[in-house]
C-alpha cells in the first residue's frame, strides 16, 4: 500500500501546485470570466431582490429580445404608454438564451414579489432541442420551498440532477461563490483558447442549427442553414419535457391566483414564406404552446405572424423600434384588459 | 452526477474516506450498508423516484429468491418464477416501451380507429434499468435452475444491484460473480489498487480525449448528412465506430476501477472488439456481459442449437432482436439486432468457408467484419430507419470530402485510436501503466482530473446512459 500513498501524495501535491500557478496567474481573470459566465444569474438575482416601488408590478420573463431600452424592448415601451393611466412597475427578468427551463427556475423567486402579472416569452427559436446556454445554475434562486417541487420536475429529460440542484445552491455562499466563479473562468479560458481554433474542433454556439439571416450582413437573404427542422422548422411535441416545463412554469403562478401571459414572440413569417415552406397552421401545430398554456391556466397571445420582416433588426428575431411599436399597440389592450381584473390588482 | 463531474469526485472522495478511514475493516456490515446508502445517495442524483422503482425490483427479486429454489415444489417455483419475471419486465416493458408500443398499436389500429392520435403517456425512463433489470431476472432464472443458492441477505442483494459503479451503465453484473465477494471483506492489496486507478484514469482519457472529440463530429455530420460528400460521411461513421467504443468501454474501466477501489471485482465487458474476425467473434468482444446474458438466457431458453439447424438460426435471430430492442425503443434499434442476426446466421450458413486461414486472411477478415460492424452503427446511430437510409445514401453518391473544422483532428485521433486497438492488448495498457513509479504515475492521474475539470462537456453524459 505504500506505492498506493506515494501515487495518493504525488496526486494530491501536482493538483495543490496545478491550483496555485492557475490561481496565481488567472485568479483576477478567472473570477472576472466566471462572474460574466453566471452574469444571467447575477443581473436576475439583483432585478429580483430590488424592492418593488409602486403597485401593478407586471414581472417580464424573457430571453434578449425583450432586454434593452424602450425604443428596441416593448415592455419598456408598454410601460411607457400606460404610464398616466396604470401607473405599471414592468419589471424585466430577462438575459440572452434564457427560456422555459430558466422560466420555471425563476418562477418560484418571482411569485415572491407577489406580482399583479407574470408575461413570459416564448421565443420559437428557442425551442430546438437541447438549449443553446444550459441555464440550470438559475436554480440556485428557486426559494427553498421550490426545491423539492423541482427535484420531481422534468426540466431535462430526467429532471434537474439533485445533485446539481443541491451544489448550485452553493452559488448562494459569498465565500464559495469566488472559487466556483473561477474554475468556470478558468474553464472558460482554456475551452475558448486560441488553440481549438487552429485545431478547429471549437464548439460554437452559433451555427448548429440556427436559423441564419442574412439581413444583417447586407446581403437580406434568409439562409436555413443545416437544419431547418432544428431551428424554427423544429416540431416541438407535446410530450416533451420542455413542453412539460411549459405546463409547470405556468401553473405555478395561476396556482397562486396570478395572471400569467405567454406571448409568442414574433419571428419573420413573410420572409419565412418568400424563402420557404410556412404556414400558419402549420406552425402553431408544430408548436403547441396555446394548448400547454391554457391547460395549465394561462392566456396565450400568439404573436408568431404580428411583425412583418421589416420590423427585425437581426438574424435573432430581435425587434426594430418599428417591430417594438407594433408589439406596444398588439399588447396594450391585452395588459390593461389583464390587469383590470380584480386578482389583477 | 457524471462520473467525469466536480461533484462526482467529492462525492467519490467522501465515500472512499468513509469506507476506508471512518469504517473499520473488521465491520463488514457496516461497510455495506454504508456502500448501500453511498448508492442509493448516488443513484437518487438522477432522480429521486427511481429509487423506488430499483428498490422495488431489489424487493421483488429478493423475496421471490427461496421460493425459486429446486428444494420448493416445482408449481410454485414455476408461479414464482413468472411473477418475477413480469414484474421486473413489466417494469423494463412499462418504462422502456410504453410509448412505442402505444404508438405502434395505434398506427396499426389506423384504419380501425380513426387514424386517432396516440395518448400521450411522457413516461420519463428511469436511468439504468435496462442493466438493473437484467441482473434480477438473471438472478432469478439462475436460482431457478439450480445453478445459484438464493440469497438470504437483503443488503447484500440490495447492494449488488445498486453498487454505484456499475447500477446506470453495467456491466451487467451475475449474482454470482458479485454476490460471494460480499461474504467476507475483501483483501485490499496496492496492486489492486494501483490497477483500479490506472483503470479510472485510462477511462477518463478514452471518454474525454477520445469520445468526446470524435462526437462533436459525428454529431455534426448525423444531423444532417446532405452538405458533405461521402469521404466526410464514410470518416463519421469509421469516427462513430470508435466513439462509441470508447465512450462505453471507458464506462467500463471507470466502473471496474471504482469497484477495484472496495476490492471488489465486476466482469470486463470488452476484448478489443474491431479485432474481431467474425460477426460471432465480435459479440464475444463488444459488450460481453450483454452478449453473454442474451445468450444463457434468451438463446438458451430458446432451445439454442438443440432442435436442428433451422430453429437454431431463428433462434439467433430472435436473440439479436432482442438484443436490438434492448438498446432502445426504436424501429432502427431492432433493425439493428436483426441486422446483426443475420450476418450470426449467415456465418453459421458458411460454416469453416469463411474462417481465415493465415495471417493476411485473418486481417482481411478483421477488415471485412469492422466494416459491417459499421454499417451496423449506422443503424444504431441515427434516429431513424430514414435517418439511417439518408446516411447510406450519402455514403453511395458521388462527392467530393468538404472541409469540415475538426476534420484533421477526428482523422488523427483515429488513427491513434486504431493503432491502439490494434496493437495492443486491452491489459497491456493499465498493466504498462502501473510499472512506471508512483510519483509519475500519481502526477498523471492529476493532469486526467484536471483535463476532465477543464475539458470534459457537462452536457456529454455516456452514450449508454440512454439504454
């Protein structure tokens, strides 16, 4: 057994120097990277703790197409145009690529603002099989009491592992929040270094699958690249576990007697139908978010064909303020009609 | 909690100091029921409700055990003896095929019923209980006839089940090749040990260096075979071949490793199994204990070579069918072990003709039968019988190899994994390993935790995890 003790010794003392070349050259950086690889749960942690300062208070979930200011972000510009007779506090929990797994992670810490409304996006890019940004480190807000409920829950085939529910709390304790922010960092750093490029076995995000568009690069061509069928031309059965997630995301707040929307967030339908096979009955079929919805007592506002191509400023279904306004003029009615509702206020 | 995990190690970490430190070697019992609960804790990781489910099939299999035994009257052992078996394939055929069998009930049922919808059942599969399963039905039938005494303790068979290391991907362990060994406390000797590590550390490499990188292209290239030419579809299928072979051959070393840390020992599961000769050789290489199983059980059980040459092949046909189906709930999965059915049977046919004789044919032969070995995976791999056909079709049409990133990285990683798996023999790797000095080798495995710390994908689970 002494050989076993040397290897256990040897082992033990490579990592202990291995850990402290990497903390001495990188801590700074690694912390700084790891605190911008969580910023998603960082920015929502502080939108959730701020004190609510006026009453309705709408919370909005949603991923970047709803982020920004109010010419390009139309809870932003609904805010703007109720202000006067529903003096309405929109309250944005919203990052890139977040979705309906990060949704029902939220779900539980937003219903403890006691909002009037919850409105959450649902973005038909988003649902193309397994997410662009695994989001399940949104877990560590779930409110305690959420987390047994989430332990049954299939967020992912399977569920949100315990374990990962459990050691992602951890993101909760100041003092191991630093050490976990740099090994993501640092994790980070080396799967993004220079030299995956050059052997070219870098995993990007964008490209695998998604729907490209060229608006944006001047040449306003709708390009579906590899896989239509993964990016919008996705089908999306009812079955799946996210369309599950959709269900429990929703119930949780009518459960507590909260008014929930989900939108359908626009995407370029005229476009879609120039440059490929689009159909209107087609698409609602091939995402059955209204059914999922209403069953688990929500109101869902299909929004998927309101904007014309001309009102996107990207390939990311991001709106223009021309794109913006509309969704301002489709939603206003919706909103006042919601939050004119005796639960609603 | 994947192996290749943070939380993996610490949770591997407590329980080999709990085992070992806290635990004295002379309690026995406390050290299983510790090994039981680390599990059961592991297992929960998952899903907590699956726990109920290996809890329950543990049960069923354990009470029914004495009453499978020849000292019982042979109608009860009969009753018991199917009770087990529906029960815990009951479970498998619930959660396995529920929504296949629906499915295809309903499509028959087309013109019948309306050409209705199917109900929809979202039936999660709880994580291992293909391998579980298989262990109490072959507990069972072993007991059955004769060849196992039943077990009288519960946290001894509570534990053969779900022993950590090998309860979600196998190898699918015999109650007797486990069981005996929990009679008494291992000897734990520094060899075994350095062994188990050189095993672990080897397991990680194949996973996070070799299967890993090899999936990010076939990945790529399966998704949608259209844009590339055949050389990039043909390198996919060849880079598939040796991804899957090291993804869950490099399960295998981890959990045999992790077991060997208890001084506990589990079967091997592959013999370098693209060195195989024949299609009859290869499943006596790939997945051994699987092999093995089907054939004592199903084959066997069938009538095996017993009732002539005609019911023979049937029942080799049958057997892979199965064997097919047990990998998944899926039309291309059956295709599969028919596939592989067919190639058993036509050897069979061929009889010595197609033995080699020499050294060139038998590498010819290892050729011949790598190849339809891969046409095979093609079947496995992709997510239907058209996704499937779309591959072969591609790999039929003329076009020219179109520059994919990665590409050179996939083709030398393979022919580094091919010239492993050629030359050297499957022990010679950790048994070289555990020469070299223990400083040395203690300072390798650190850089195998720090290159599944840094490099290893979360979201890369096994590919077997699946089954």
């Amino acid at each position: 057994m002494k050989r076993v003790w040397i290897v256990t010794l040897s082992c033990g003392l490579t990592l202990l120097v291995a850990a402290s070349v990497a903390i001495g050259w990188y801590w700074q950086g690694g912390v700084a990277a790891g605190r911008h690889a969580y910023r998603d749960l960082l920015e929502v942690r502080e939108t959730l703790e701020r004190p609510v300062t006026r009453r309705p208070v709408v919370v909005w979930l949603g991923d970047s197409t709803i982020m920004g200011k109010a010419k390009v972000s139309y809870p932003r510009r609904l805010e703007e145009r109720l202000r006067g007779t529903l003096d309405v506090e929109n309250r944005i929990v919203a990052t890139g690529g977040l979705h309906f797994e990060s949704y029902f992670c939220l779900m539980g810490a937003v219903l403890t603002l006691k909002p009037d409304a919850v409105v959450v996006i649902a973005n038909p890019t988003q649902f193309r099989g397994p997410a662009i940004r695994p989001s399940s480190h949104l877990c560590a807000l779930m409110p305690r009491d959420h987390l047994p409920g989430a332990m049954w829950r299939a967020l992912r085939p399977g569920g949100v592992p315990l374990s990962t529910l459990l050691s992602l709390r951890l993101l909760g304790v100041p003092g191991v929040r630093d050490p976990l922010f740099f090994l993501t960092g640092l994790r980070r750093a080396i799967q993004s270094a220079l030299v995956w490029d050059w052997l070219g076995t870098k995993a990007t995000e964008e490209g695998k699958g998604l729907l490209v568009w060229g608006g944006d690069r001047g040449d306003a061509r709708l390009a579906i690249v590899d896989s239509w069928r993964n990016g919008l031309g996705s089908q999306v059965r009812a079955d799946e576990p996210v369309m599950e997630t959709v269900r429990a995301t929703v119930r949780m707040a009518a459960r507590r007697g909260v008014p929930i929307i989900v939108i359908g967030h626009p995407v370029p339908y005229d476009r879609l139908r120039a440059e490929a096979a689009y159909d209107p009955a087609d698409f609602r079929r091939r995402f059955p978010f209204r059914e999922a919805v209403e069953q688990a007592g929500g109101l869902f506002v299909d929004l998927h064909d309101a904007v014309a191509e001309s009102g996107f400023r990207d390939r990311w279904v991001h709106l223009n303020a021309q794109g913006t306004e509309r969704m301002a003029t489709l939603l206003e009615p919706v909103m006042r009609r919601v939050l004119a509702r005796p639960e609603g206020g | 909690m994947l192996f290749s995990s943070l939380e993996f190690l610490v949770f591997l970490g407590v329980v080999l100091v709990g085992y070992h430190l806290v635990i004295p070697s002379r309690r026995w019992g406390a050290r299983k029921t510790f090994l039981l609960c680390a599990s059961y804790v592991f297992y929960m990781a998952w899903h907590p409700v699956f726990a109920l489910i290996l809890l329950g099939s543990s049960l069923l299999g354990f009470v029914l055990g004495p009453a499978l035994a020849p000292e019982w009257p042979a109608r009860g052992r009969r009753i018991a003896l199917v009770v087990s078996l529906v029960g815990n394939l009951g479970a498998l055929g619930f959660f396995k095929y529920g929504e296949f069998v629906t499915a295809n009930v309903y499509w028959l049922l087309g013109p019948a019923i309306g050409y209705r919808p199917p109900p929809v059942w979202s039936i999660a599969l709880p994580i291992g209980i293909s391998f579980y399963v298989f262990e109490v039905v072959s507990y069972s039938l072993d007991v059955y006839r004769g060849v196992l005494r039943p077990c009288r303790s519960f946290l001894d068979f509570a534990l053969f089940l779900a022993f950590f290391p090998h309860v979600l991907c196998g190898p699918i362990v015999r109650a007797g090749q486990l069981l005996p060994q929990f009679v008494r406390p291992p000897r734990l000797e520094g060899a075994g040990v350095e062994t188990a590590l050189a095993r672990i550390g080897i397991g990680f490499v194949k996973k996070v260096l070799f299967a890993d990188t090899l999936g990010a292209y076939v990945d790529l290239v399966f998704a949608n075979p259209s844009p590339y030419g055949p050389g990039n579809v043909l390198l996919a299928v060849y880079a598939y071949a040796y991804q899957i072979y090291f993804d869950f051959s490099g399960y295998t070393d981890i959990a045999i490793g992790l077991a060997g840390l208890f001084g506990l020992g589990l079967p091997e599961n592959f013999d370098r199994p693209y060195m195989a000769t024949s299609p009859r050789d290869f499943w006596r290489r790939w997945h051994v204990t699987l092999s093995a199983w089907l054939r004592d059980y199903v084959y066997v059980s069938l009538g095996g070579n017993r009732r002539g040459p005609g019911r023979t092949q049937v029942n080799l046909l049958l057997t892979m069918l199965l064997g097919g189906l047990w990998h998944g709930a899926g039309w291309h999965f059956v295709a599969w072990g028919g596939y592989h059915g067919i190639l058993l049977v036509l050897e069979r046919m061929l009889g010595k003709r197609v033995e080699p004789r020499g050294v060139v044919t038998a590498w010819l032969a290892r050729l011949v039968t790598f190849h339809l070995v891969c046409a095979g995976w093609v079947l496995f791999r992709a997510e239907s019988l058209a996704d499937a056909w779309l591959v072969f079709a591609r790999l039929a049409s003329p076009g020219q190899f179109v520059p994919v990133p990665g590409a050179g990285v996939v083709a030398a990683l393979l022919a580094i994994a091919i010239a492993t798996h050629s030359l050297l023999a499957a022990t010679t790797t950790w048994r070289t390993l555990v020469r070299i000095p223990p400083w040395c080798q203690g300072m390798g495995y650190a850089a195998v935790i720090i290159l599944c710390l840094l490099l290893a994908q979360q979201q890369a689970p096994f590919i077997y995890f699946q089954f």
